[in-house]
C-alpha cells in the first residue's frame, strides 16, 4: 500500500492476532488511501468479531471510516460481558467445536452445531437465518459478510473454551435440559415408555429417565455422570446459580 500512512494500537488481547512486528504498542501502517478502517484492521489480522470499538484521534468511529494520514487509530477489545442485541442469544459452532457444542447443551445453552463440514459460505448463511452467534476458531470464516454475529474462540482446550464462551456471553444455564446429540429439549420420561429402548442391565439398575422430545434419544444417570456432574458444577459456581440435587439424566456422550 502506498496512500497514508496512519498509527495503529490494538488492545493487548489482540495482538495474538497479528504479525510479531505489529503487536507493538503503536504501529505504522500504510494504507491504500481507499480503504475502510475496518478493512484495515481486518488486513492486520484481527477479526471484527473481537473488536469492541475504535478510536481515531481519541474519538470513537465507525468501522467505516476511511482513514486520513497521521490519524492514530486505538483498536479496542470486546467489552465482556458482551450484549447480543435483537435475538435470544442462541450459538451455531463449527465442525470443529464438537466436544465445546456437547458441553453448552450440557449446561441448556441452546447450541447448533454441523458435524460436517457445510462450507463457510452455508455456516455464515445459517447464522444469518437463525440468527445465531457463530463460534469459531476459523478467522477466515468470522470476516464473512453475511455473518449475523460470531466470537473466535481462543483456547484449543474444551475447558477453556466453555469458560471463555460463558465469560463472554452470560448466557443463561439450566442443566440437564437440552440432548447433548441433536439440541432438542429433554422432559422426564416413563420408565414403561421407554423400556424398550433401553438394555436389560439398565432397565434392571435405573429407575429415572429423560427422553429427547426430537430424537428421542433416552438419558439416564449412568457410568459417566460423576464427570458431567463436576463439569455442571463448575460451570454453575463460575456463571450461574448454584445447583440442586434433583435426578438429572446423564447418558451424555
């Protein structure tokens, strides 16, 4: 780029974003003279999904903007907890966020998730029509156009990743509600009702069912749930309200 050249400072928790030689507190940079502010942060690497505001000169301005030279543009972080306006605050994850996409639904988050790979042109398109936040570790994918909202999640751990998209968003968790398989809600089901559905060894050991109201998938509290329940936990004693002993299902995969 030849046109202006202008000064740029991202917020420590962008930085990972960019190059080495731009994750100085200031940086030069030389624009085209053309382009929007927001496609010249998006050209350093940040996605727009992380930035919470920017400042030129001190004032806050639209991504829109196209900068001037000498201008000093301070990009700043998502203010979290982070509002998601117009929609109730609803997730659609990538292909890659399976083992995350299973724990949200552990907790009732209502979380949408492809397990194969649509595309980023169908994944941005859905989230646009069921107006979901799309997570993602895929910065390519985050600067569609078409995206409705979306967060890059920033841990490859799935325990960092529940903590960050919680922390991040706050959305609200009721445990034990939602099928880990397919999103649908859960409601507690007649041992007879299910029966047939279920093997000899567990219809002799337990009593306490839940059935997906879409599936049809069956729960029940089984060999894993001392490990969703500390999952659970966690989870409520960071984000939400403590939880009760009611039975809850758990034949969580």
């Amino acid at each position: 780029m030849n046109g202006p050249e202008i000064h740029v400072s991202l917020a420590p928790e962008l930085r990972m974003f960019a190059v080495p030689e731009r994750r100085r507190d200031r940086t030069a940079v030389r624009t085209d003279g053309a382009s929007t502010l927001g496609h010249v942060v998006e050209s350093l690497g940040v996605p727009l999904t992380e930035v919470g505001g920017l400042l030129v000169d001190g004032r806050e301005t639209p991504v829109s903007h196209v900068p001037r030279a000498g201008e000093s543009v301070k990009v700043c972080a998502v203010v979290r907890p982070q509002r998601v306006p117009g929609a109730p605050l609803r997730f659609l994850l990538d292909v890659h966020l399976g083992t995350l996409a299973r724990r949200l639904r552990l907790l009732g988050v209502d979380a949408a998730y492809e397990s194969e790979d649509i595309g980023d042109p169908a994944l941005a398109a859905l989230s646009a029509a069921q107006q979901r936040v799309l997570l993602s570790r895929d910065r390519g994918l985050l600067r569609r156009r078409e995206l409705w909202a979306g967060a890059f999640v920033y841990s490859d751990r799935p325990d960092d990743q529940l903590r960050d998209v919680l922390g991040r968003f706050t959305p609200q968790l009721a445990p034990w509600t939602r099928c880990t398989a397919c999103n649908g809600p859960l409601e507690d089901a007649d041992k007879d009702a299910v029966r047939e559905r279920l093997e000899h060894g567990t219809r002799r050991t337990y009593d306490v069912f839940a059935q997906c109201t879409v599936c049809e998938r069956v729960y029940w509290r089984g060999a894993h749930h001392a490990r969703l329940e500390e999952i659970v936990r966690q989870a409520m004693g960071e984000f939400g309200a403590p939880i009760d002993d009611r039975p809850s299902p758990a034949r969580f995969g």
